[in-house]
C-alpha cells in the first residue's frame, strides 16, 4: 500500500516558488533573461534575438526587469543614443533556473 503523500503547502504572496513565477511569467521574460545571461545587450540586439517579440512588449518587459531589480539599463549620452541592459547580481541569480528549463526542454525534443 502506499503511503498518502503530504499535501503541497498553500502559495500565498510570500512564497518564494510564487515571487519567482511572477518575476518568470509571460512568453518572453525568460528569453530575455536568456539572452542577457553572457553579458550586456543593446534593445536593438535583443529585438534581433527574439523574432515575433513586438518593441512594445520588448520594451514592457525590460522595464518590468527593470523595475523588479533583474535587470539594469545604461544609456549613454551620444548620438545617436546607446541604452545596454544587463542582469543584476539578483537577475544572474536565475542562471540555473534558465539553463534546468534548457535542459528541461531538450528532453521534450
């Protein structure tokens, strides 16, 4: 017979699993952050990167990063002007969890 399993704990606002689906969420977060794993990116470069992402939702995106610490934006005072993003030292701290769902997603190939 086996043993009844424990039931999952509730998720409310402070469950760390539930901070991180938030922060995660959407079609593109991810490759976002992905995509800034190796190091500073121009908006123009990410663009490039991610066909089908519209500059609107790319620009959301990074500002929503932005906003929640994963990401920093640099603009530079030339012309014309030169913004680069790069994860923070919070944002490099989702490297495993990007490169388990690469894992992940290889398997279902």
């Amino acid at each position: 017979m086996n043993k009844p399993q424990k039931p999952m704990p509730s998720c409310d606002v402070d469950c760390p699993v539930q901070k991180t689906a938030q922060i995660l969420d959407g079609k593109w977060t991810t490759l976002i952050i992905r995509d800034l794993l190796p190091g500073k990116r121009r908006y123009s470069e990410l663009l490039k990167s991610l066909p089908g992402i519209s500059p609107r939702v790319l620009a959301a995106r990074l500002r929503f990063l932005e906003e929640n610490r994963i990401i920093t934006k640099t603009i530079y005072p030339v012309i014309p002007p030169k913004t680069e993003y790069q994860l923070t030292a919070l944002g490099k701290g989702l490297t495993n969890v990007i490169t388990a769902m690469g894992k992940f997603g290889g398997k279902l190939a």
